[in-house]
C-alpha cells in the first residue's frame, strides 16, 4: 500500500510492511515464471527491454534476480 515503503539514499535500511512484502514476493515469482516460459504468455523482447531500463537485456538474468529476491523476501516473511 502507499506508504508503507520507505527508502533513502543514505546508509539506511528498506522498510517494507508484511503484507506488501508477501505481495511484492509474488508479482517477483511471477515475473520470473513469465520470463521463463514459453510461448505466446512470455514477457516478450519489448517488454524485456523496459524492464531492464536500457541495460542489455537479459532474460536468465531478470529472471534469476526476480526468482531470488522473491524467494528471500518470502523466507524471510
């Protein structure tokens, strides 16, 4: 939910509440699901390219971080 995320640029920790936290995990596993398969439901070269925010876009890269993350945040719910 808005607000319940807090982050700076200064040497301080990442607030997220419980519930956008378990939240966030899943839309990351499903990120990474969507990255993997394939077929005509696979996030597609275009889409790749905007959410690697101009970097050279790699799919098994964007994948192992969304399925890591996910997996650390929900290990840690």
């Amino acid at each position: 939910m808005p607000g319940s995320l807090t982050i700076s640029h200064h040497e301080a920790a990442v607030v997220l509440d419980h519930t956008d936290a378990a939240r966030l995990a899943t839309v990351l596993a499903e990120l990474a699901y969507l990255l993997e398969i394939p077929g005509p439901n696979r996030i597609n070269e275009a889409q790749l390219a905007v959410l690697c925010e101009g970097r050279t876009p790699d799919r098994a890269e964007l994948s192992r971080w969304s399925r890591a993350l996910a997996t650390e945040l929900k290990d840690r719910l």
